[in-house]
C-alpha cells in the first residue's frame, strides 16, 4: 500500500533540492538574460537557493519528529 504522506514528503524534499539547485543556476548566470546586472543575479539566486534550503530542512527534520512521536 502506497503510504501518501511518505510520498508527499518525498516530493516536497526533492522539490526544495531542485530549488537549491535553481538558485545555485541562477548564480552561475545560467538562467538570467546577459543584460540582466550581476548584482540582481546573485541577490536573486542566493534567496532562491536559501528558501530552498529552509524549506528542505523544515520538511525533513519536522518528518523525522512525526516519525519518532508514533513509535
């Protein structure tokens, strides 16, 4: 049987990963027009690849105390 917080979890960890991913593109000035100003592309990758950070941490350590408190 499918378990659908499991998969839900999973997916919200690979989807904030791909978000640090994005950001550190981003940085690289992969995915940002020429004339776009250095300065932008790295305050904007940076945040992008923060949240992204954030949001791995919060999801993977708050399902690691639901796990904890059932058993």
């Amino acid at each position: 049987m499918i378990n659908v917080a499991a998969l839900l979890r999973y997916t919200a960890l690979v989807l904030a990963a791909l978000a640090m991913v994005m950001g550190a593109v981003i940085v690289a000035g992969y995915l940002v027009p020429k004339y776009f100003p250095q300065q932008y592309r790295v305050v904007i990758g940076a945040v992008v690849f923060l949240y992204g950070a954030f949001r791995f941490t919060v999801i993977f350590f708050r399902g690691r105390g639901l796990r904890n408190d059932n058993e």
